[in-house]
C-alpha cells in the first residue's frame, strides 16, 4: 500500500465515524435496531476479510468477553447517541484514560 493510499483511507475512515453521529440522530430506529445493524455489518466484514486471508475464528473466554464488551460498548454508544447530544455521546468513550490516571492517582 502506498503512503498516499493509506493516508486517504485514513482520512475517509475518520470522516465516516464522524458523520455516525449525525446519521444515527436522523435515522428514526431505536438504538438497539441501529446497534445490532452496525453490528452486523460489522461482523460480516470482519468474515469477509477472514475468509479472504484464510484465518480461523478461535473462540475463548478471552474472546468471548471481549464480543460482550464491545456488544455493550455499542449498544450503549448508540443508546447515548440517541438519547443526548451526539458531542456528548462521541466524547464520552475517550474519557476512560483520564478516569483511569484520576483513579490511579488517588488510590496508588
């Protein structure tokens, strides 16, 4: 891949989760049918692209956790998106670290 290719996809993949928020406001389904959609799609990709490079889906209690977690990361996020300000709902998931660093402050 060219420098140049992959400085455009990064670009067209930040302008697109940018506009989520926006689409998410003005499409008239309930955050858990937008959820399970973006879901979908995602995993489908995902397929897609294992097929393609012949990678074998390897299921543990690690991975299993980390399907939950990123099914209740998104189901939240979309619930959030919904429910207030798509600002406040983007804003809101990149705020972890510095809890982290403000918890770890106060109790190490």
């Amino acid at each position: 891949m060219t420098r140049n290719k992959a400085i455009f996809e990064i670009l067209l993949c930040s302008a697109l989760w940018s506009i989520a928020g926006i689409f998410m406001k003005w499409i008239p389904w309930s955050a858990f049918v937008i959820a399970g959609l973006r879901s979908l799609l995602a995993g489908s990709v995902a397929l897609i692209y294992m097929r393609a490079s012949k990678l074998k889906l390897v299921l543990s209690r690690y991975s299993a956790c980390g399907a939950v977690s990123l099914c209740a990361t998104m189901t939240l996020f979309c619930l959030a998106n919904k429910t207030t300000t798509a600002a406040n709902a983007i804003v809101l998931p990149f705020t972890p670290p510095i809890w982290i660093m403000i918890i770890s402050a106060l109790f190490m």
